[in-house]
C-alpha cells in the first residue's frame, strides 16, 4: 500500500488550508460510510487524508426563522432522531429511517453522503425537492449553491478541490406545504432502485408549487420537471396525478442493470411519481 | 450486459469500413483513449483512460478482429486490464453496415461487455451507465468525423 499522508483537522480552518495546500492530492474523511470502503478495496488511494470528524463547529441542529441550517458533520441518525426535524420537516427523518442500516446511519454524516454523489443516494432527492442550499467554504471564502446544482455526474459534484461543504440550508414548509419520500429497494438495506421525493404546496385544493425529485434512476439525481408542469397551478386530482407519472416516465431514461430493466424502471417512476403525489397531496403537516 | 444502437452517418460504406479500422481515426472516437496501434498480427492494442468521480482506471485493450467481411461485417473481441489491477472487461463486439444511398450508411452496433473484478463490485449500476455513455459519444465523434471530411473538428 502506498504511503498515505493523515491530518487530523481541529477546526474549518484547519480543513480549508489543508485543502488550499493540497487541493485534488487530498480527500476529507468524514464518517467514513463510503471512503474507506473505497480506500480498503484500493479503488481510491489519496496522497492525504484529511479527517475531519472531530471538527464540531460542523455539527449541528440550527432553527432559523424560515430554514433549518444543519452542520455537515451531522450524522443520519441525529436527523433522524430530532424532535424539531420529527415535527416540522418529517420528510427528513421519514428518509433517513429508510436509508441503509442504523449501524450506518450512526456513523455515516450529511456532508459524506452528499459529497460522495452516490446517483442512489437517499438524502438528495428530498434535499433537492425542498429547494435546499449548500454552503461551501473555501479559504478564500463561501459561496452557496442549490442541491440541484450541487451534483454532475456519477460521483462528481460542483465542489472544487479547495472546498468543504459545511453547511446545508433547509427551506422550512410553508404551513399548506408537505413534502414525503418513497423508495424501493431489494432489501431495506439494498441499493435503492428508485426513490421518489415529492413537495406540494396548495392554495386550497390548487396546487401552487410542487418539485419532483427522482434518485436512482440517472447519473444524478433527476427533476422531473414535465411533471411538474402537468400539476402546478392545477386541482391535484388523481387524473392530473397520472398524468404527471405518465409525464416523468416519459422524460427519463433510466438504463437497464442487475436490478432491473429499463422499461421496468420507466414503470417503477410512474407508479411511485403517483404515490409520491397522492402521499405529499394528503395535508400530511398541519391539516394543508 | 448487452449495448445495441444503430445510426446513420455520412460516407459511403467503404469509407466507414476504414474509418472504423484506422487506428487514428479510432483515436479520437474512443472517449479517453490515450494510445492505439495495430500490432503484426493484425491485433489493435491500446490504453483508455476512464474516470468516474474519485475512481481512475486506465485499461490496456488488445482487440481481436474475429471476422471480416468488407465492408459489411466486422466482429472483433476486446479484453481490457487495468493497470493497477481493480479490475478487468471483455468485450464482444459486432458491427454490421449497411448502403442506403451512395453517400449515406446505416452502421448497426451490438456489444456485450462482461466487467469483473474490484471495479465491478464497487458499481456495476455505474459502469453500465458509462459503458452506454462512452459507446454513444463514441458513434458522436465518428458522425462528425465522416461529416468533416474525415477530420475532426
């Protein structure tokens, strides 16, 4: 094995200079879910690790007045234990119950998983459907971007070799807005083959904004944004809601794999397209 | 995994024919090809370069011409070894063209890839997904080639 460089960083600072000295020669170390696998099995072999985990400033639950500003070093588990999350964002701690094992969800933090841009990942699908935010830290500064934009191919994102996510900015629901996650996978701990985040909001019974987020299916997670068009500014009926599965089955072009074929998967993001609308369409939060 | 597709590209059938057998011109088609050369016996090896997210891997290719029938058919056989041993793919390739007019030919493309070793079970999903990517930017180059006048843009 080649010799490997290991930098504990104590503070933001501390990471971001290393990344400055560093920059591509470098890969950062969070909870460690998905690095070290790829470390063990040598597909990955930085000149330096930077292990971040012990940073704190980058762990943390934050209420704001309109978003949830969550550190990047917050693991699954706290998401989805948090009671503030459980009652006003559920779409999060719904997801994250669903996502790998709790073994995992212990260990594994936001930033990882979001960083690694895993096409299957569970987390950015309902980050994206909420219309969050990503905060990046360089040492020449910050700049934010929007989940959407965040991810660019199979594991590539938009973050440069100088810069560490440290924050994820959540928009809160408007009080007649719901937002839910379905997935399908083999097993509940399998690779999801498909997971669907819807969020509506509603003036009455029309529907005034909605985001559909499809993972699993593409290189990136996927906005179905034909469908989209198909319910905003409409009745939410179970026709229009057909329509739009129709719509997203139509607009993406998933690829056939050992864990189904493609017309199967176009037939996958149909159904959970529809059960993801009559779901989120439901009032869910406060009766909307 | 099997990857089928067919296109129509500009050129006479015998001017695909070459096309498709002259290793510069295979070059430039083949995304994150590094180098190409016919050996003595006929046989084309190379080195492609393939990256997704963190993961590199640079394969050495031998590709065998299996059976010729010019210019209509081509079957070949290709086996890649990565460098630093995280894994390996063959490649059975068929390639079928067919006139439809004196300047226009029909290039229908079937290719089983089988990957294993490390790379494999790190993401299979995924490098289906970029087998497919790399075939079809692949056919891309090729059209513009022929569109050209037989170089590149």
């Amino acid at each position: 094995m080649k010799d490997m460089r290991y930098i504990r960083a104590a503070s933001v600072t501390e990471i971001t200079d290393n990344l400055k000295k560093y920059g591509d020669k470098a890969k950062i170390l969070a909870g460690g879910q998905s690095l070290v696998t790829l470390l063990k099995q040598r597909l990955v072999s930085p000149n330096v690790l930077i292990d971040i985990s012990r940073v704190a400033d980058l762990n943390f639950i934050r209420k704001t007045k309109k978003t949830l500003k969550i550190g990047a070093l917050t693991t699954h588990r706290q998401i989805e234990t948090d009671p503030f999350i459980r009652e006003h964002l559920p779409i999060l701690a719904d997801m994250e119950k669903q996502l790998a094992s709790v073994q995992i969800r212990n260990l594994g933090t936001l930033g990882g998983n979001l960083c690694h841009a895993d096409p299957a990942g569970d987390l950015a699908p309902p980050l994206i459907a909420l219309g969050a935010k990503l905060k990046l830290i360089s040492a020449t500064g910050a700049r934010t971007v929007l989940a959407e934009n965040f991810f660019k191919d199979f594991f590539e994102t938009a973050i440069r070799p100088d810069e560490v996510l440290a924050e994820i900015h959540v928009p809160l629901l408007p009080y007649f807005g719901n937002a839910v996650y379905i997935k399908h996978s083999t097993r509940g701990v399998d690779t999801t083959i498909i997971g669907v985040a819807a969020f509506i909001s509603k003036d009455i019974d029309t529907c005034r904004e909605v985001r559909l987020c499809v993972g699993g299916v593409g290189s990136v997670p996927i906005r179905a944004k034909n469908a989209e068009a198909a319910i905003r500014g409409k009745a939410v009926s179970k026709k229009i809601m057909a329509e739009a599965g129709k719509k997203a089955r139509e607009e993406i072009s998933p690829v056939s794999d050992l864990q189904g074929s493609a017309e199967y998967k176009k037939e996958l993001i149909e159904v959970f397209i529809q059960r993801a609308l009559k779901a989120a369409s439901k009032g869910g939060r406060k009766g909307a | 995994m099997i990857i089928e597709s067919s296109i129509t590209l500009d050129g006479p059938v015998k001017e695909v024919w070459e096309k498709l057998l002259d290793p510069a011109c295979l070059k430039n088609c083949i995304p994150g090809c590094e180098s190409i050369s016919v050996r003595s016996n006929g046989e084309f090896e190379g080195t492609v370069k393939v990256k997704i997210g963190p993961i590199k891997a640079r394969f050495d290719v031998v590709l065998t011409i299996v059976e010729k029938q010019p210019p209509v058919r081509l079957v070949s056989k290709a086996l890649g070894r990565d460098r630093f041993q995280t894994g390996r793919f063959t490649q059975e390739n068929q390639l079928i063209l067919e006139e439809l007019h004196p300047n226009r030919t029909r290039l229908t493309y079937t290719s089983e890839i089988t990957i294993s070793g490390k790379i494999a079970t790190f993401g299979e999903r995924v490098f289906r997904a970029k087998a497919k990517e790399m075939e079809e930017n692949f056919l891309a180059s090729l059209s513009d080639i022929l569109k050209h006048g037989g170089r590149k843009p």
